[in-house]
C-alpha cells in the first residue's frame, strides 16, 4: 500500500527507480479512472434503415452526440449496468470539470 510517507521507498530502492514505481502506479490509476459518457435521448428519429453513423446505443435509447449530458468516473460512478443510481443522484459532474476526486489529482485541477 502507498502511504505517501518516506519509507514507503524501500531503504536499498534508488530514487530514478521510485520515480519509476510511482510513474506507474500513476499510469494505472488513471487507466481506472477514465471518463463514462452518460446521455439523454436526443429527440432525433433515428430509425433502424436509416446510416447509424453517429448513433449511440443507450441500450434503452438510442442518440446521438447531441445528447451528451457529462462524462462521470468508470471506476467511482459505474457499476456492470452504467451509472450507479449514487452517482446520478449524489454526484455533480459538469462538462469540462473532473470526473472524480481521483482524476482531478492525476489531472492537477481543482
């Protein structure tokens, strides 16, 4: 577990090679959290011989880039179905802000 504190280096560990261990640990973290897109109906007909290029299937809906509401967090928001119900109803998620907590440190943004 990464505490933060100095003897999480290991005592023979060299710096480059701790730099490279967090680099790491940084990599993977960000690869957890990455951005979901969460969607409305756009209120465009989109039928089913029509070109789907564009089209995003909702499961429940399908749209298009239109109906692009925010990007929430894959590993703090979503569970196997989508959006978990805490994050819709609980969570403030704005475009061009941060995904989650997480991803703000890994992006350094408030």
């Amino acid at each position: 577990m990464v505490t933060g504190k100095r003897d999480d280096m290991n005592a023979t560990e060299r710096p480059e090679d701790a730099l490279r261990r967090y680099a790491g640990i940084l990599v993977r973290l960000g690869r957890l959290h990455r951005p979901y897109r969460v969607y409305q109906e756009c209120g465009h007909a989109h039928a089913d011989g029509e070109d789907r290029g564009g089209v995003i299937d909702c499961g429940d809906f399908v749209t298009c880039e239109e109906g692009f509401l925010y990007s929430a967090c894959r590993e703090c928001c979503t569970d196997a179905g989508g959006q978990t119900e805490a994050c819709a109803d609980g969570h403030r998620h704005q475009i061009g802000g941060s995904i989650c907590p997480t991803a703000a440190i890994l992006d350094e943004t408030p």
